[in-house]
C-alpha cells in the first residue's frame, strides 16, 4: 500500500501504525542525544585538557587532549557523514550530500538492476525451487485433510465470484457462438453414418432389432381386433360378412405367425433385410449428397425446435443454479470429490517420487519462464514506485528504519577516533621526546 501527499506518492507507514512510527521516533531522538553527548563530552575533556596543558599540568593531560581531539574530529566527521546521507548537513548544499532526496531514483534504479541481476535470474531460481522440495512439502500439506479443505473452501469461493460475477446474457451468448453454432455448422451426415456403422460392424444393434421384433410379434399377439377391423374395412362391400371374417382370420394368422418367424429367426430373411438397409443408411449417410443433405435439414429443424431452444437457454442457469448450491455445501458430492482428490493428490505428491519430479520441472519451467522474459517488467515495479516517491519524506522514512542503528557510527568514531588520536600522539612523543 502507498499513501498520497501533495507532493507525490511516499512508502506506506511500518507495520505497526502511528504507534511504530512514534516508538521509532524516540528511539532515534534518544540515540541521536546519546551521539551528541559524545561529542559534547569529548569537546568539554578537550577544552579543559587544554586549559590544564596550559596551566603546566604534567604530561599525561597531553595524552588526554590529543584523544579528546581526535574523538571529536572523528565525531564531527562521522556526523557529517550519516546526515549526509538523508540531507545537507546545516542546510548547507555541499556536493555530494542529501544523497537519498538527490539519488533516491538512482538508488531505486541500482536496487531494482541488483534484484534483477542476483534473485531473477534462471539459475538462482531454478537452485532455489531445486532445494525447497515445492512438490514434497505441497504434497504433505495437501494430505493433511483440514488443509484441503481449507483449499476446498477457497475453490468454491472463486467458483462463486466468478459465477455471479458473469453476466447470464454473456454466458448464453458464448454459449450459442461456442456450442450451437459449431453443431450448427458442421455436417451431421459423415460423422452419424461412420457411427453406426461401427455400431452394425459391432453387432451393437442386435438388441435394438430384437426389441422391436418383440414388440411387433407382441403387438400383433395382443391387436387381433384390430387385425380383424383393419382387413375387414378393405374388404369389397359385396363381399358377405363370414368371407371376411374368414379372410380376416387367415390375414391374422399369417401375420402372426410372420411376426413370431421374424422374433425367433435370426437369420430370417426379414432381420436380414434390416442389417442390409441399415448399412446401406451408414454408407448414403457419409457419401450419398441427397441423403447428407436431408440429415442436414433434420439437424436444422432440430437445433430450431422452440423445446430445443428452450432447453439452450435454460442449460446455463441450470449449471449455475447447480455450481452455485454445490459450492455453497460443505457437504455437497462436488465439494467432496475436490476435497478426496486434493488428499490424493498430496499423497501421491509424496509418495510417486516419479510424479513429484514432473511436478517440480513444471515449476521450474514456469518460474524460469517467467524470471527469462518478465524479469525487466517484475524490477520495473521497483524503480517505478521508488520514483513516484516524494524525496524528502522517503528521506524521512528511511531514515526512521536505519537512522537509530547509524547513531552507532556516531558513537563508534568517537570513541575510535580517541583511541587513534591517543596513539598517534603517543607515538609521536616516543619517537620525538623519547
């Protein structure tokens, strides 16, 4: 997250709040207080060693002025050099200073060349997903069943977003352009006579024809009325009644006992015929144009059948209706099926040492994909941001995380330089005053 001022975008608060800023504040008063005691401290032992050299004091308040010289020189430059840091020291513009507020697009360039060249690079990160094991250590977290759950849970709240958050016009209308109109456009002929026909290569039909013998012989067993009417009503009207009736008689019989022929008799000259008419509606179907023309005005009527349209429309919300209720039980067979396949997974994951290693190249291919043509656009973030910050308060900012640690230096060149200046001028007085 960033905040805005007036003066452009700036990094966002430490974790913590105000309440962390505040804390940091203090710390680094207190420690900048500590410094300049330092340098206090070593100005007050100087000027008064020099008062007491002076005044004729013995030798050693030589010793001690030469160290309080020192560590305030050190004092002094060590100041220098961490305000420099963040701004001119005395307000004074000397080159070279305030080299945050004046670098800071430098400085976020450098970083993001340095994060680029030493984390993005496809050696590092394939070593680095080589090490972490990324199949393993998913593979048992996914076993543990809370954590695929968990995973679960998370699934079926993105199915949710994404469902509601698509548009039923839009669905429909992919729906339509992807699947209606592919049917639409390509030809039912070919692909239907190549299907049966491996369906009567098979023998698959056999039960079909046998159903329908049986329902025939069935039929005409249970119709003998009918049977009877039927012939009767085509009789020639001078014809006396027990003719007909006769011949009504003898029709149904041969029919019947036709119909038991062709229910009973694989092989009957009839069942033959059908195996003969099937095959040759499979071959007409792939390469006779008047017979693919009219599967083709079949598919047609079909596809703009007012029930068939209805069922179109309706198919989407149906599976949103079904997504939606499926996702939102726990205990829904969709939920449970995702959440024993996760475990599975993870098990397998650990287990399949084969199956793990295809997972971890796969990983390593995509996050070397990734880091060889997006590495530039991924540090651009980087200096992009860094440049968007206002100068003087990344300054600031910067200053509130390391400015307690760099108070150190402070400290530490006081003190060095006391012992530098102590022996140096110890030295000197062995060799000059032996």
């Amino acid at each position: 997250m960033e905040q805005l001022t007036s003066a452009g975008a700036v990094p966002a608060d430490p974790p913590g709040g105000l309440a962390g800023e505040e804390s940091k504040r203090r710390g680094l008063r207190r420690m900048k207080l500590v410094a300049l005691s330092f340098l206090i401290g070593a100005a007050v032992v100087f000027l008064l060693m020099s008062w007491a050299q002076a005044a004729g004091w013995p030798g050693w308040v030589g010793y001690v002025r030469a160290a309080a010289e020192a560590g305030m020189v050190g004092a002094l430059a060590d100041w220098f050099a961490v305000t420099a840091l963040f701004r001119h020291p005395l307000g004074i513009k000397i080159p070279h200073t305030a080299i945050i507020p004046n670098k800071k697009n430098v400085l976020g360039s450098s970083l993001g060349d340095f994060v680029g060249a030493n984390f993005l690079s496809e050696p590092v990160v394939r070593d680095k997903l080589r090490r972490v094991e990324t199949s393993k250590r998913l593979g048992a977290w996914l076993a543990r069943p809370e954590n695929a759950e968990r995973v679960t849970a998370e699934l079926a709240s993105v199915v949710r977003g994404a469902v509601t958050v698509l548009r039923d016009e839009d669905v429909q209308a992919v729906l339509e352009q992807a699947v209606v109109r592919r049917v639409v456009d390509r030809p039912w002929g070919p692909p239907t006579g190549k299907l049966l026909e491996q369906v009567f290569t098979d023998g698959a039909h056999y039960k079909l024809v046998d159903l329908i013998c049986d329902r025939a012989y069935e039929w005409v067993r249970d119709n003998h009325d009918t049977v009877l009417r039927v012939v009767s009503d085509r009789a020639p009207s001078w014809s006396p009644r027990f003719v007909d009736d006769l011949l009504a008689d003898k029709v149904y019989g041969e029919v019947l006992a036709f119909a038991w022929a062709v229910k009973t008799d694989v092989n009957h000259p009839m069942r033959l015929a059908v195996d003969r008419f099937l095959g040759e509606f499979a071959q007409d179907l792939q390469k006779d144009p008047e017979t693919m023309a009219r599967a083709d005005q079949v598919k047609q009527q079909l596809v703009e059948h007012p029930e068939v349209q209805r069922l179109i429309g309706s198919a989407w919300t149906t599976a949103k209706d079904m997504l939606l209720t499926a996702a939102e039980d726990p205990s829904s067979e969709l939920r449970r099926r995702v959440r024993a396949g996760l475990c599975t997974l993870g098990e397998r994951l650990v287990a399949d040492a084969s199956l793990a290693a295809k997972v971890d190249g796969w990983v390593e291919g995509a996050a070397a994909h990734v880091v060889t043509n997006y590495s530039t656009e991924i540090t651009t973030i980087i200096t992009d941001t860094v440049e968007r910050w206002d100068a003087a308060e990344t300054s600031r900012k910067v200053e509130l995380q390391v400015g307690r640690d760099l108070q150190f230096i402070r400290i530490n060149g006081t003190v060095v330089g006391a012992l530098a200046g102590l022996a140096i001028y110890a030295v000197a007085q062995l060799l000059f005053h032996g």
